[in-house]
C-alpha cells in the first residue's frame, strides 16, 4: 500500500518500481493506479483552500468543482444554483448569443413602452393622483353640462400652470364613434390667448365607469382659468364653432369660450 501511495503522489525510483511490479503480481486485485482518483481529489481539495498558491485552480473550474461537491452532499444553496447556471451560459456561446438577444428584445419592447408612457392608459389614474399631490398650483373644477341634451354628468378637471399639463374625469358622456366625431378639451387662458386652446381630443368608448383623458395643450398656457368640451369633426380643430357641451368652472368667463 505504501508503494501504490508512492506511486500515485511522487516518482518512484528503479528500485520501488521493481519491487511495486512484484506485488502486483502477487495481489492482482489491485492496479497502479488504485490511488490515483484519491490523489487527484486531495490535490483539488488543497487547491480549492489555499489562497496562497501562485498555481490555483482557474477561477471557473473552482467554482464548478465546488458546486459538484456541495450538489453531491445536498448542501447547495439557490446562490449556487443560480451562479452554476450563468456560468454555464455565458461558457456557451450558442446560450450567451440567445440572452443577448432576449435582453435586446426586452430593452426594444421597454423603450418603446417608455416613449408610450404618456398616452398609456393604463397609467393615466396614477399620474393624475401624482399631479394632485404634487403640484403647488393645483386647480380642481367639476363639469357642468351646457345642454339638456346630456344626461347627468359627473366628473372634474384638475390642472397645473406650472407643470402644463392636466386631467379631466369624466362619466355620462355618450359614445362617439371616431370616424365622425371625436371630443375636444379646450383651454381657456385670456391673459395670453384671445381664442381658447386646443387641448386635445379624445373619444369615449364605454360609458359604465368614468374616464380620465390628459390634456395636452397646444401653446404654452399662462394662467387657465376655464375649460371647455365640444363635439367636432374627427382630428378636432384648430377654433370652434359648436356647441359647449361641458364647461368648468359653472360661471363661464365673459367672452373667452368659443361663441355658441
């Protein structure tokens, strides 16, 4: 046995190779290598714990030994499992090629989300509760209706100079159809504008909850003291010349609405 460990671990001179060949004659069940996987084991072991070796293990061969042992023994962490698997992926060019695509795709599909934020639905109920708390210049009407046409009307407009931009909540509007008609949010502001301002179009296309519409005016506006709905031809238009349907606050502006 000592012979074999010998063997395994340092070069053995004439003499014990001699004499190691002999035994192996004699005791057939066991090899010249018998202690070599050992040998091999116990090198990596020491490699794998000494920090001071100029010739360690590579870095991901370490690593990938350590996850082997820990997998074996069922001491793997999800930390280990998790770095085994990016390991092996970016050792793999066809699997480093793959996310890098994937990664490209979802940062293409993020940005164009991004650009879409504004308009996006989805987020208009939390930006408009953003603005309210907020803005240091907040003003809050509700609508009124301008014609016995409407049924009742709930909703209201809130709306910040210093930001530019604002929201109106609305429900009870009938439903338009795009290609005939669409809904126009104007502006009233008579310190800077003689004509109120366009400040958007929209549609209404259910009528069981309210909808929240952003207002996106056209000019820069000073100071809004009033804002007005009508019902124009599709795209909007750039005066008025409808009807009010809706209008916020209740006691209009003298002259600073589209004429009826």
């Amino acid at each position: 046995m000592d012979l074999l460990v010998l063997e395994a671990s340092v070069n053995l001179s004439q003499q014990e190779r001699e004499e190691l060949n002999r035994l192996l004659d004699l005791f057939p069940e066991y090899t010249s290598d018998y202690f070599h996987k050992t040998t091999a084991l116990a090198q990596v072991g020491f490699y794998l714990e000494d920090d001071f070796n100029n010739e360690t293990l590579p870095e991901h061969i370490r690593k990938k030994t350590l996850y082997r042992h820990k997998k074996e023994l069922g001491q793997s962490t999800v930390t280990d499992y998790l770095d085994h698997f990016m390991r092996t992926l970016f050792y793999r060019p066809q699997f480093a090629w793959a996310l890098t695509v994937l990664m490209t795709i979802g940062l293409s599909f993020s940005m164009i989300e991004f650009k879409n934020y504004e308009s996006n639905f989805r987020y208009l109920p939390l930006k408009k509760i953003v603005m309210e708390k907020t803005a240091d210049d907040l003003i809050q009407y509700p609508w009124h209706s301008r014609t016995n046409d409407l049924g009742p009307i709930n909703g209201d407009i809130v709306w910040s100079d210093q930001q530019q931009k604002g929201f109106i909540k609305i429900a009870g509007l009938p439903m338009n159809d795009p290609n005939e008609n669409q809904y126009q949010i104007w502006i009233v502001d008579p310190l800077k504008h003689g004509q109120p301002v366009d400040g958007g179009i929209f549609d209404v296309n259910r009528t069981d909850k309210a909808i929240i519409i952003p207002i996106n005016p056209k000019l820069p506006i000073s100071k809004a003291v009033g804002f007005a709905i009508t019902l124009e031809q599709p795209g909007g238009v750039v005066v008025s010349s409808e009807p009010l349907l809706l209008t916020a606050p209740k006691e209009r502006p003298q002259e600073t609405f589209p004429k009826v």
